[in-house]
C-alpha cells in the first residue's frame, strides 16, 4: 500500500476502496484487569465494511496535495488502484496490504478481510494497586445542599428511622378503628354462635 494511503487510513480512521469496501480503524478503550492488578492499554483493531466503498470528496483532495497531482489525476490514479486490486483479488490471488491485513475471496466469492492486530509497542499495561480509604472526608452534593460523606450518611440514616419507627402508630389506628365498628356492630345486632 502507498505510504500516502496509510497515512490518510491512520488520520482520519477509514480509506474507502471503490468496488471492495471501506477499512476502519476502530479503538477499544483500556481496560482494567482486577487479577493481574493492572490497567491494559487501550488498543486498536481493522475491521472491514464491504458495503460503503465510495471515498469522499476531501479524500481525493488529500491525495492531490500529497502525491503533487491535479484532482482528477488523483482520482484517476487512485481508481486505477483500487482496479488492480480487484482483478487481483477475483484471480483468486490474496492481497497483503502491510501492517493492516489481508483481503482475499472465500470458497462462496465474497471478500474476506483478515485484519493484523496494531498495537504499538510505546502502549502497555500499568501497574495499580486498588486504595480504600474508609475514613476519608469528601463532600458530597445531596440534594441542593453540599455535605460531608459523614454527615449524608446521617442524613440519610435518620430518614430511615423515621420511617420505620411511624409505621407501627398508623397500623395501631387502624386497628383501634376496625375494633371500633366490630364493637358498633355486635352492639347493634347481637352476638351469637349459630345460624340466623
């Protein structure tokens, strides 16, 4: 591959190849790895979209300021390309592009991409050690007002008192007031055993 085309792939994420299919650079974020007690950097992978293939405008003005050339010899030249490269893929002939993969046409004809791993060198993983502090202070923002994490956990821990010691007044009310109309009732009409 042209260095021009593999610059342009690195800065701007994508270089779209008419006829094949457009080839991503996407970033998977770090990640921590809890066992080892290290973060792992993030990294980088190619993935390969064989149904967008038009590049865009500014893509054939990179190329032009690049390569020195006129924009519709920049398209020519590119399209040229990206034909050699078909007819080398259709004769059955996998196509190495350095340091980003391999396009080829599988047992049922399609193209198959199958990316290298880019990871640089400069990106490894970072020793960290997990700190818990059970007694720091920090302020913390509850509701619209600004407090300690001493003072939220109390504020929150009168809330819950108080609801759980009401609960037992309204149960003790309505209880008083279904024995009120049990008393009214047998009062009016009579207590007894048997059928009526």
């Amino acid at each position: 591959m042209n260095g021009v085309l593999y610059n342009y792939l690195l800065q701007h994420q994508s270089l779209s190849i008419p006829g094949l299919g457009t080839i991503y650079i996407e970033r998977v974020p770090a990640q921590s790895d809890f066992i080892n007690r290290q973060l792992l950097p993030p990294s980088y992978h190619y993935r390969f979209d064989k149904y967008f293939d038009a590049p865009d405008k500014e893509f054939f003005t990179y190329l032009a300021v690049q390569n020195d050339l006129a924009d519709y010899e920049a398209i020519r030249w590119y399209n040229e390309w990206a034909y050699e490269l078909r007819n080398r893929i259709r004769s059955d002939t996998p196509v190495t592009i350095d340091g980003i993969g391999e396009l080829k046409k599988d047992l049922s004809g399609e193209i198959v991409f199958e990316a290298q791993r880019l990871s640089p060198e400069y990106l490894g993983p970072v020793p960290a050690q997990r700190v818990i502090r059970s007694q720091a202070k920090h302020t913390v923002l509850v509701g619209d007002r600004e407090l300690t994490n001493a003072q939220a956990v109390e504020v929150l821990h009168e809330d819950i008192t108080t609801e759980r010691t009401t609960w037992w007044i309204y149960a003790l009310i309505v209880t008083a007031i279904a024995l009120v109309i049990l008393f009214f009732h047998f009062y009016k009409n009579g207590f007894s055993l048997g059928n009526q």
